[in-house]
C-alpha cells in the first residue's frame, strides 16, 4: 500500500465522525468516556469541515482498549506505515478503516508528556452518548494547546480557525502550560507556534511576551544548571552567563 502524504490524505466530515463514534459505540460491551482534541472537536463545533482523524484520549486504560478492540471488529487496523509526525505523538494505538479514516487513540498522555489534567476535565464540553460511548470536547482552550505541541501540518491554521471563531481565554492556556511544565518545558513550543500563527495569519495572543520570558528562563536555568553539573564555579558560570547576554536582574533568581 502505497503511503500518502499529510496533503493527500481524504478528509471526513461532521457526518463521517459520528458514523464511526456511533459503529464503535454501539459495539463496546462496557461503558466508556472519551475526551475528543483537535480537528474532530473543531468539526462537532463546526470551526472545520473535515479533519483526516480523530483525536481520542481516555483516562483509563482498559477504556482504550476495549475501545480499540471494538474498533478493529467494525474494520480497523494498524496501517502498515505511520509517519514520523504521528510516531513522535505517543499514542496508545492508531488504526485506521479502508476508507483510510484514522483513529489516533491516547490514555491520559499526548505527546509523551502533555497529560488531559483534571482542570481540561472540567473545562471539556459533553457532547452526547454514543451506545455506551460517552464523548466530551476538550475546550477551545485545550484544543489550542495541545495543537500548539505538535508538529503536524496545518496545525497553525487550525488554531487560527479556533481563535476566529471563539472568545479564547488566553490565561487558561498559560495557566494550563505553567502547571504542566515541571518536567517538560512548553513554553518555547507553543510560543513559536503562536508566533507562527501571528506572521501566517496576523493573529496576537496577548500572552506570547510572557511565554517568551518564561521561556527565556528555563534556557538560563538549564544552562545554569548544565555548567555547575561540570564543575564550574557559581561566579565563573555566572560571569560567562553575563557574556552570553543575560541580565544582572535575570541572573538574581539563580
């Protein structure tokens, strides 16, 4: 099977979507609750006309596998190829049908590291039960956080459809990246992400000076860090800090 690029790929509709929730759904013997992200929440908020996938995240994961399991009854199945962009998102499985419809199913974690918390829970959106199939949407928030940490094509076109067509709540979002940076620092992704966004559709969020600052001391931080750990001096590691640009005030908190 010859693989086809991101460009290529057939796009499904509204319709198309809840057919297959409704297929897969009717058949899962156990009840279930799963949070929709990107394109296929854009779509049942009708900010896009079509997507190539679904975006599925369960918090259980006998949830995700019932799931998948019930979705390779109805004709799914791993594709034979998966691009790099789709292998570097972590997912617990990825199936798709003949129709070349992909299902790319998590449990709790995207990206490796971006967890569905407990604030995106609440802020989710119930959309309907499907069988025994409960579907939420994540918040137009959510969707443009977790499409800001990707690096799949379109993604920066996408945030802007969402941005024009709701009142984002930009806090949420930087509060969102601030409470799930301790291990993994997003600050410089979805900053570039949103920059792109600004020079591709002339659309500002009004919290990318503050995602660039706290950006900018995670990379002080880290190279702090990295200087002591070979034994460098504090005064020297500090005066070579000085050298590289760095601030008299950005250096006090180290």
């Amino acid at each position: 099977m010859r693989k086809r690029s991101v460009d290529m790929a057939k796009m499904f509709g509204r319709e198309e979507l809840l057919k297959a929730l409704g297929k897969i759904g009717a058949a899962l013997g156990r009840d279930a609750t799963v949070f929709v992200l990107g394109g296929g929440a854009m779509c049942f908020r009708n900010q896009k006309d079509a997507t190539k996938d679904l975006d599925l995240v369960f918090l259980k994961t006998h949830s995700a596998g019932n799931f998948t399991k019930c979705a390779r009854r109805i004709g799914f199945a791993r594709p034979p190829s998966i691009g790099n962009e789709y292998q570097m998102m972590g997912a617990y499985d990825i199936l798709e049908n003949a129709d070349g419809f992909r299902l790319d199913v998590f449990c709790k974690t995207v990206c490796g590291a971006l967890s569905l918390s407990q604030r995106m829970e609440k802020r989710a959106e119930p959309f309907g039960k499907f069988g025994r199939l409960e579907v939420l949407l994540v918040s137009n928030e959510d969707v443009i956080l977790f499409k800001a940490i990707t690096q799949r094509a379109r993604d920066a076109d996408d945030i802007a459809a969402v941005v024009r067509a709701a009142r984002i709540n930009w806090d949420a979002i930087l509060n969102e990246c601030k409470e799930q940076s301790m291990e993994h620092k997003w600050y410089g992704l979805v900053y570039n992400k949103l920059a792109e966004i600004e020079e591709k559709h002339g659309i500002s969020a009004q919290i990318m000076g503050e995602l660039l600052e706290l950006d900018k001391k995670t990379i002080l931080e880290e190279a702090y860090a990295e200087m002591l750990s070979r034994g460098m001096k504090r005064e020297d590691a500090l005066a070579l800090l000085r050298k590289k640009g760095f601030t008299k005030k950005e250096l006090e908190g180290l």
